[in-house]
C-alpha cells in the first residue's frame, strides 16, 4: 500500500462516512416505525459494531489485529424505563460480551453462570457495579486457511496464527501464539501505538505483569460448557447448559 496516496486514504474515508450517514437514515426508519407502532416506549435498544476500521490508520485498510482503530467501537443502549440517566456517558471498559447479560436482566431473566461478560444494567440506573473491569479483552485469529500466507510469513502453523490483548488505560500488551515476540505500547507517551516497548529494559516489569494477567485471564475464559455441574448419586448438581441438557 506503499504508492497510496493521502487523497486515496481521504476518499475512502469519504465513502465510509457515507455509509455510516446511510446506516444513520435507516435507523431512522426503524424508529419511526416502532413509534408509528406505538412501541417506542417499551423497546430496548442497543447500537453497536462488531468491529470498527482502519480506514488508513498505520497504513491499513480493514479490520482485524491489535490497534484501537479496529476495535473500539460504539456502544448505546437506551432502556425507556430508565430515563434518569438519559444522555449520560460512562468512560469505562466495556466488551461484547457484555451485552447479552445485559439485555437477559433488562427483562428480567436468571444470569446465565457460564456467561463470561458482565451486566452493564446497573450503569443504566445511575450506579457503579462493585470490581468493574480496569481493561478490555480481545482475540483476533490471523490465519489463512486457503493460501496460507500468514502461516509462510511468520514461520508457525495456522494453529498458532492468533493473538490476544489486554488493553488498560495506560498499556496494551500484544500476546502472540507460535512463539512470535509480544507487543507493548505505553499510552500514556504513545496514544498512536507507535513505539513497541516490549524489549525495553525499563519496561520489562510491567511486560511480566501483563503476561500474567493475560494467562489469568484465559484460564478464567476457558469452555465451562460441562465445568459448572456435577453429577452426583442425587443426580446431577449446578448448571448445565441448553446445549448439553436440561438445566436445574
């Protein structure tokens, strides 16, 4: 993409901001139309993304990787029964994860034990949930399973083509499988991601902190599809999901 111009990465943006104008009419519609239905009162609604784009940010196009402007990306919700806090902006982490918890309290449901994000409801009535996460999580899987040329370029199998991110507000640590070396960028003196500290000296510590918050962190997402219940001479005990069997 070396012979790309900027006016090349201004007219994509161009194009992209239109798309985004044209999501914006349409939701319109929708609003409209729950309002002609007279629902609008009762809906729940929630705008998000499940990725963002480079748009020309470090010399890419697309999604995918490690850098913020892949992935942060929106998150509204709007619970017309809650309407104290109506407007308001929470500065917090937030993942994907966490919307389905939502929306199951939101009306009301049970938690669901093997969930691994966590409800933002309360947020939604003004509170601040206790231990609330102080980082964002990501995995991206870089493989290519057609022409393999991930796999050629980096020396390592398709199985190892994957990394995993932990992203605080002043550090974001880059994991790699296959052996391939970490990333670490210090936010607080390069918001653009620029520089990799990782192999400095002076930042080796905290290179070693994130490497262990990032095994405790994949060890406590690991599948508990059939960890949360026991099977017992009563019969089984705890949680079994819909996908494995009834549920006690």
């Amino acid at each position: 993409m070396t012979d790309w111009s900027e006016e090349n990465f201004r007219r994509i943006r161009a194009i992209y901001y239109g798309m985004i104008s044209e999501v914006d009419a349409q939701l319109g519609r929708i609003w409209q139309a729950l309002t002609a239905a007279g629902s609008w009162d009762d809906t729940v609604i929630v705008l998000t993304s499940d990725h963002a784009e480079m748009m020309g940010d470090h010399f890419m196009l697309g999604k995918g990787g490690f850098f913020d402007a892949s992935y942060h990306i929106p998150l509204i919700i709007r619970d017309p029964h809650k309407r104290a806090v109506a407007g308001s902006v929470v500065d917090r982490f937030t993942e994907a994860v966490d919307i389905f918890p939502t929306l199951l309290e939101l009306i009301g449901a049970g938690p669901e034990p093997q969930l691994d994000g966590r409800s933002l409801a309360p947020w939604l009535d003004g509170k601040q949930p206790a231990d609330w996460r102080d980082a964002a999580h990501w995995e991206f899987d870089f493989r290519s399973v057609f022409g393999g040329e991930a796999e050629r370029n980096f020396g390592i199998g398709s199985r190892d083509c994957n990394l995993a991110v932990l992203r605080t507000s002043d550090f974001k640590y880059v994991h790699f499988g296959g052996g391939l070396p970490p990333l670490l960028f210090d936010l607080t003196k390069d918001p653009g991601e620029l520089s990799n500290v990782a192999n400095d000296p002076a930042y080796l510590p905290a290179r070693l902190e994130f490497a262990e918050k990032m095994l405790a962190w994949r060890a406590r997402h690991l599948d508990q599809s059939l960890a949360l219940a026991e099977l017992t001479e009563d019969g089984v005990v705890g949680h079994v999901g819909w996908a494995v069997g009834s549920r006690e």
